[in-house]
C-alpha cells in the first residue's frame, strides 16, 4: 500500500509544478507589459543594471543599439570596444565622446607624447581627433595642433 500512495504523490505534485509554471509565465508576461507601459510613459531601461531612467533627463542613458546609464559605462565600454570591430568601434567612440562631452562635461586632454598616462578616477577613452579625422596633420600638412599629431586624443569625463 505505501507503493501505492508514493506513486501518487509525484502526480500532484507535477499538477503542482505544471501551475506554478503557469503563474510564473503569467508574472513574466505581466511584468513584460508594465515595462513597455513605462517605455510609453518615456522610461526606459539601463541594459546592463536594468534601473529605470526618464529619457526626458539628457544623458541619463547613452543608445548604442542597446541603452546604457553613465554609471555603467566603463564596464561595459570595456567589453564592446574588446568585441567590436574596429571600422565600428571608431563610429560608437564618436557618438559616445560627442554624448560624453554634452551631457558629463567630459573634457578633451591632449596628449603630451612621452608622457605617462593619467590615471585617477575619471572615465578615459582614447578617441580619434576630429579636427584632423585621426591622421594627425592637418590639410596644409602640418601637425595637428589638437592633437600634436598623434591622430587621437584622451576624452575625460568625471564618475
């Protein structure tokens, strides 16, 4: 008889699961809908911490395709600039120093050659100088006074 009774016992509790899996699709579906709900109502949502940001505040998230909060941005600008083409990386570094300038008061630092690298707490990337699109001479061919003619320059903005 306890044969019978343990041979009972795994059908509800499968009926129990297979409810519980239910709910949880239900709460995945609810929760999919109140988070395009606040996409409607002009929040959107940070793609690596997840937190939730009003896109009426300028520069709270950065858009690469997927959106990004200033907070996690070193991180992540780490991993996709190691995986990103370089022709693409180039492309993203413009959008990225333009929207770091505007909304963090980041601040282009020429690089002094033969000087040792800043290092503190401040965001860095190295981008390529506009003025002379990263070739490091200007039109009449001389050096690149934005520059010094190393075709890049240090963007830094605060944490």
């Amino acid at each position: 008889m306890e044969s019978v009774s343990q041979h009972h016992a795994p059908q509800a509790s499968d009926a129990g699961e297979g409810s519980l899996f239910e709910a949880l699709d239900h709460i995945e579906h609810d929760v999919s809908d109140l988070v395009e709900a606040l996409s409607l109502l002009g929040i959107k949502r940070c793609g690596q911490c997840r937190k939730f940001f009003r896109v009426t505040e300028p520069g709270a998230l950065f858009d690469s395709g997927e959106l990004v909060c200033y907070a996690c941005l070193p991180e992540w600008w780490s991993s996709v600039s190691e995986r990103t083409r370089v022709q693409d990386r180039e492309k993203l570094e413009g959008r990225l120093s333009s929207w770091l300038r505007k909304y963090h008061h980041a601040e282009v630092v020429r690089e002094e050659t033969g000087k040792a690298d800043i290092t503190d707490d401040r965001f860095q990337l190295v981008v390529h100088c506009n003025e002379c699109r990263g070739s490091g001479k200007l039109l009449e061919g001389e050096r690149c006074r934005f520059c010094n003619g190393l075709g890049t320059v240090r963007l830094v903005a605060p944490r």
